[in-house]
C-alpha cells in the first residue's frame, strides 16, 4: 500500500510544445530524454487557436516550450492556451520556457501614452496560471522583475564565446558593443576571452523604426578582428551600419554575434552582401532555409535549455550553470 502511495506522488516531468518551432522541442526533449506530451492544437476558420494534451498531466512538474517567433501574436496565445489547460488539468507546477521572450523590446516607456508591453507579458503568463519563467538572454534584465515568481535567466554567451575562440585568432580580437546599454555583457566577453572592448556610439531615429544612425567607434579597433556582441538581429540595418562604421575605423574582420536570429526581412540579403566575415547565432527561434547564408553559423541551444529545466526539476540551482564561465 505504501509502495503505491509513493509512487503517486512521485514527482513527474513533462515537457509540452507549441508548435512555432518543433525542432528545438524535439532536440529538448532528446537532451533530457522524454517524450514531448502529445499535443492536438490547430486553428479555427476564424484564426482561434484551439489545444489539447491527450495524457493525464495531473500532479506534473510541466514545462511549456514555445519561442516567440512570427507570428509572434499567434504562438504568444497558444501559449497562454497551454498554461491555463495545465491549470485547469491540476499540474502541480507550470514553467513557461521562452528562449525568445516576445515584446521584450518594449521594456519601458520611450514617450508618453506607450504601453510596457513586456510587462504586459509577464501579467498575461501569471494570469494564465504560471508559476515561473524561463528565457535566454532578455533584452534587459530587468524584465526578470516584471513577473510575479521566479525568473530563470539563462546566458548564450558560453556557447557564442567558445565558438568565437576555437575559430578566431584571440590576440587579434577586440569585442564591441554596438550601444552603451550591452556594454556590461560586452565585459563579461572581454573576461572570457581577454580582448580588449570598443563601444559603437549610436543616436536612434525615432521617427525611422529598426534604424540607427552611428556616430562613431569609441576604442581602437584598427587591425583588429572586432566580435560584435548582441542579444537578438531583426533587419540587420544596425548591426550593418556598425561593421560599415568598424572598417571604416581600420577593423581588419567584423564578426557578428547574437543569441536570437530574428532575421526580420531583408535582413538575411543585408548581411550577406556586407563585408562581415561571420554572423554567429543560436536557434532559439526557427531559422528558414531562406534566412541561411553562407556565412551564417546556428548553435544549439537545446542543450543549456534542458540542462536548466533539469535543475528546477530537480530542485537544483541554474545559476550555478553559468558561475565557471570559459573556454
């Protein structure tokens, strides 16, 4: 009698997925070893999204994997769809995972009567039944305090960084910050791979969206293979003025890396017909075959996700995933 009670109430993890990027969720589940629940989820006529898990996920520790990818509006509200039938299905704990947290952009105010779109977000998730949340590199960290329970803030630049210096030459590399508002990760990369930092003085246009005027390079970069570190590529209009702004400093190589390759169009025909020698990204959002280039690079992150989901399964620390961060 007692073996059945225990193995009751033994603790049990799911892992669940929408459908905007199937293979990250598979590549998930492979690195923790289980099966994604089976999910039914389709979309009406009128474009309402339907959802249903077809096991019991009563009494689970379930993980809700859904990156925010376009179209970003649709996969935001499956979401939420899952969260509330594991709520209403009585899982014990709900984690929502977004490698790509949507609206993350639209962190504060710029002028008045604007929404904070994010933590718009962070309500919406909370309000569907979530108890905690877990994302890959947020635009700013302080998006971690908009949610009401624990935040899981999880760092590509291990990944990114370690590929930087197998392939690179490191006594050649400066990192840049193509703002002021990534210098801090823009040091931690200095740490890791001891190079020297410049910074990309820019001044945005706030009537032209996704466009930025650079002024000038703050460091010396002339002969030097310069690592442009940043968290997401949407157009590519930025990060191309910058390298532009990098050579005609005397950068001997522009390297571009950035955890979300959001490759908004044109930005794909944009980098590609650039003179960077490399845009290095993550999969954390779906990259179509139209997107890839020649001189694009995608890393896994599968693994650093299912690594952090094991250690709030197994009541563990994630911090402690990044506290010997080298290569």
């Amino acid at each position: 009698m007692m073996t059945g009670i225990t193995q009751h109430n033994a603790k049990r993890l799911v892992l669940l997925a929408g459908r905007s990027h199937p293979e990250l969720a598979e590549a998930v589940a492979e690195n923790l070893g289980v099966d994604l629940v089976p999910t039914r989820a389709y979309n009406f006529a009128n474009g309402e999204t339907f959802v249903r898990f077809e096991e019991s996920v009563r009494g689970c520790d379930a993980f809700v994997l859904q990156t925010h990818s376009a179209p970003v509006n649709d996969w935001i509200m499956e979401q939420l769809l899952m969260v509330d039938a594991l709520k209403r299905a009585s899982a014990k704990r709900i984690t929502v995972v977004a490698p790509f947290y949507g609206y993350a952009r639209q962190d504060k105010k710029h002028a008045g009567r604007e929404p904070i779109s994010a933590r718009l977000m962070a309500d919406l998730f909370h309000a569907a039944g979530a108890d905690r949340i877990m994302s890959v590199d947020l635009h700013t960290a302080q998006i971690q305090g908009f949610f009401n329970g624990p935040v899981d803030h999880l760092f590509a630049l291990p990944i990114l960084a370690a590929h930087v210096g197998r392939t690179l030459d490191r006594s050649k590399i400066t990192v840049v910050s193509p703002d002021a508002g990534r210098v801090r990760v823009a040091e931690r990369w200095t740490d890791i791979l001891g190079a020297p930092l410049a910074i990309i003085h820019k001044r945005r246009d706030p009537d032209v969206p996704n466009e930025a005027k650079v002024l000038e390079v703050v460091g010396d970069v002339k002969g030097r293979i310069c690592v442009v570190v940043d968290d997401m590529i949407d157009t590519g209009g930025t990060i191309v003025k910058a390298s532009e702004a990098l050579f005609d400093n005397g950068a001997l190589d522009v390297v571009v890396t950035a955890t979300h390759g959001v490759l908004s169009a044109p930005a794909a025909q944009r980098l590609q017909d650039s003179r960077i020698k490399e845009v290095v990204v993550t999969d954390t959002l779906p990259i179509s075959a139209e997107n890839r280039f020649p001189g694009l690079t995608v890393l896994p992150i599968a693994p650093l996700i299912a690594r952090a989901i094991r250690e709030v399964f197994d009541e563990g620390s994630v911090t402690s995933l990044f506290d010997h961060v080298g290569v």
